[in-house]
C-alpha cells in the first residue's frame, strides 16, 4: 500500500529530443591580412572555460510556494534544458490550477485553505561518454496531513540526443531475478537498522509486506558511475510506505555492478556498463 504519489512519466517517453550538438569552424583570415605577432611578442593564455550554472527556479504567492532546479550539466544540452523547462512550466501549471480551485472550495464551503507547495530537484548520478543521467527527488503538499514524495530517473542518450527508458538499458525482469538476494538482504539490513530488530519475514501485522521484500522491477532504478567512464552501480529507490511505515521514510538500495548484473544489460549498451 502507498499514499497517492505523483509519478513522472519521464521513462517511457517515446518522444525523441532534437541533438543539440552544432558544429562551427574556424573562418581562416581573407590573404594578406594574417595577424603576425612580434618575435618578443608573448601570446595571452587562452581563457579557461567557464563552468556550467545549475538552474533553480523558485516562486511564491498565496496558493503555491514552487521550487524547481537542474544541474549545469543538463543546462549545456539544449534539447535537455528545453525538455527540463517545459516539465517546470507544465508542473507549476498544474500545481497553480489545483491550489486555485481547492482555495476558491475552501472560501464557498468555509474551511481554510492550505496553501500548497511542490519541489523537484534534480542532480547528476553518472556522466559517462555515452550516459548522462539524472535523479529527481521531490514532494508535492496539496493540503492533506503530509506532503507526498516522489522520485523520478532521466537517462539521457548523448549521441542521439534523446531520452531513453530503463528498459532501453536493462532487462528489468531478469535484474530483479539476478539481484533479488542481494537486493532482499541490504533491504532488510537496513530495516533492522531503522526499527531496532530483525526482521521477520513471517510476523504477524496489519500490514504484512512491511515485513516482506518488495518487488525490485516496480522501483525506481537508477543508474551510477563512480568511475566516470561507466555505469558500476545500480541504485534502488523505495519510496515511503513500500517497504515500511510512511515514518521510516524511503530506502536506498545500491547495488555494484557484478557478473550476474552485467548480463541483463542489452546488447547495445554493454560497453556503457563495467564494474567499479
């Protein structure tokens, strides 16, 4: 069971994103009009390149306090800075009418109106020479008892200039065969940690799945690169209420790339996968 959580579509899009990428040559001097500098002339360092800037995007009035950031290395990617742009506007829309009807209900029908809020950030969790990949984390509060979080995975195909889903990558199916032992036991570590004893997959609850691994295919996965060159890792994303009590909060499950992973990645993205 899990509260009503706003979920992306950000993996299955089928839309593809115009490359961003423009080619430029040098234009040579007209004949007779090259700069020659003096013998004792030195030439001026060249200029180092400037950093890209994150983007953060912050609004608020009486019905919305917005927040909405992306790194820099998705700020150098048109298509992709376009893509995140759009996605900002289209949220903060919907978020804007939802707040402006729930208002105008609560003044009709005489009950206070909280205002709502929605935040999305995004960072990088691995830029390869392949793969740019980023990792949203976020919530939405539209006036109930806690605000809902969400998670959301962009993998970002550089030399096609386009966004891919994680089944373009893996089979998810087969990962959550291979790593399901692995994935089960760090899980249950972790709760342990959280609740103070083991776990018993067989205790008696109100909410029995509390106790029980949860499907690893039905997650947010997420793609990482530690060596820059590669993805080496895995990460698992399990939301509040999936694993445990909305007050234990989400699980973060990260899994190295071993040889039981690498053969679920698919044949075209076997160089983009290696260990650490």
């Amino acid at each position: 069971m899990r509260p009503p959580i706003i979920v992306l579509a950000l993996l299955g899009s089928a839309t593809a994103m115009l490359s961003a990428c423009q080619k430029t040559a040098d234009k040579p001097l007209p004949a007779g009009n090259e700069a020659v500098a003096p013998a004792n002339e030195t030439s001026a360092p060249a200029a180092a390149p400037v950093a890209a800037k994150p983007v953060k995007v912050e609004s608020k009035d009486e019905y919305l306090d917005f927040s909405y950031g992306w790194p820099g290395e998705a700020t150098v990617i048109p298509a992709l800075d376009q893509w995140l742009r759009g996605n900002m506007e289209s949220h903060r829309a919907r978020m804007t009418t939802m707040a402006r009807a729930d208002a105008k209900a609560a003044k009709t029908n005489g009950y206070p109106f909280r205002p709502y809020s929605y935040d999305e950030t995004w960072s990088v969790t691995a830029n390869t020479p392949t793969l740019l990949v980023l990792h949203a984390q976020g919530g939405e509060y539209t006036g109930g008892a806690h605000g809902n979080p969400f998670v959301a995975t962009l993998i970002w195909d550089k030399a096609k200039g386009e966004r891919l889903a994680t089944a373009a990558l893996l089979d998810v199916p087969a990962l959550a065969r291979v790593a399901k032992a692995r994935f089960c036991k760090e899980l249950d570590r972790q709760r342990a940690e959280k609740r103070g004893e083991p776990v018993d997959p067989n205790a008696a609850g109100p909410i029995p799945e509390f106790n029980q691994c949860v499907p690893l295919e039905k997650q947010d996965i997420v793609p990482l690169s530690r060596n820059g060159r590669t993805i080496d890792q895995l990460r698992i994303v399990i939301l509040p209420y999936e694993a445990g009590p909305y007050a234990e909060g989400s699980y973060t499950i990260d899994l190295p790339m071993d040889a039981a992973m690498s053969s679920v990645v698919k044949p075209a993205w076997k160089g983009a996968f290696g260990a650490q």
